[in-house]
C-alpha cells in the first residue's frame, strides 16, 4: 500500500484536502535481501504554489524504517507510475468566539476566558467559509453557573467546525479554556 508526502507549501490562503492515488497499490518485485530493507513505498507530492486541485504523476520511491528515501538494486516496481489527484481547498483563519453559560455566585465576577489559541485555520469550500466569519463554541463546560473559582476545561476545537471543514493538518486540536 503506498503512503504519501508532501513537499512544498500551497498558495497563501489554500491548503491540500484528500490525496486520492490511482492505483493505491503496487507490487513489489526482487531479492528477498533487497525487498527486506524496504519498510514502505511511497510517493512524494508537489505542492508548491498550488490554488486549484490538480493531477500529478509520481513515481513510487523506497523507504527504510527511519523514513529515509534509498535506491535499491534488481528491484522493481509495477506500475512504475501513480496517478495522483490532489483537492486544493480554500483556507480561512477564523477567531474563536466562546459561549459562557450561567452566573458566577454571588460577591463573584466573571472576568473573562484564557485560551492560548485565539484562531484556526480551516478548510472547506469556498461558498462554505464565505458564509463563516468566526469558529462559535458552544460547550456545556463553558457554563460558569455557581462559579467561586476558576476553571479550565478542555474543548476540541474539531467538535465545533462548520459542516464540510476541517483544522487545517489536524484530525482534532485540543486546546486548555480557563474561565475566570
């Protein structure tokens, strides 16, 4: 099964959505001794200044168990090229806006949140980040009902994007909220 990685950076604003590779499979062919220093097979993808999906053809590459590149002797690969299709999407940096429930108990003040990320960058369409302008946290740990103290909760900022997006290089992004 190939792998990918990509090298180079996409336009300012654009970031790379889903690789499809065609085949997704090679066959590997040659001396048990030179198959077995190959720990996988991959194949390298150019991104650079890119703003619009495009098709890309790579030739699959070796490599070793620290991820290094090698060549190797009477060994080969079929097929000998890859098809791959790369979506480039729209990116949009978004500022967080968090939801405070509740009421502090009494003689308190609420004096505001803590968080050390104060935006993300996200991908999606471009009709669906136009219609976006900030990232709304809703939570139910953000209620501060009764509070005589401060609090910190944890929130993955994953669980409150727009249909359609995703964090930008990231399945989830937990980040530390402190409400004071």
């Amino acid at each position: 099964e190939l792998q990918t990685a990509t090298v180079g950076e996409t336009e300012e604003g654009f970031a790379p959505g889903v690789i499809t590779l065609s085949p997704d499979v090679v066959t590997v062919r040659g001396p048990v001794s030179q198959i077995g220093q190959i720990n996988h097979v991959g194949v390298e993808i150019n991104l650079d200044g890119a703003n619009e999906d495009f098709t890309y053809e790579a030739t699959p590459k070796f490599y070793d168990a620290n991820g290094n590149e090698f060549q190797t002797e009477d060994v080969t690969v079929e097929p000998g090229i890859v098809e791959c299709q790369v979506s480039v999407l729209k990116s949009k940096e978004l500022p967080l806006d968090f939801e405070v429930k509740g009421n502090v108990a009494e003689g308190y003040r609420f004096t505001g949140i803590d968080c050390d990320v104060k935006s993300v960058s996200v991908v999606g369409t471009k009709s669906v980040l136009a219609s976006v302008s900030t990232l709304s946290v809703v939570d139910d740990k953000l209620n501060i009902e009764g509070a005589t103290g401060d609090t910190t909760v944890e929130l993955n900022l994953a669980d409150y994007l727009p249909p359609s997006t995703s964090i930008v290089g990231r399945e989830s992004y937990v980040v530390p909220v402190t409400l004071r």
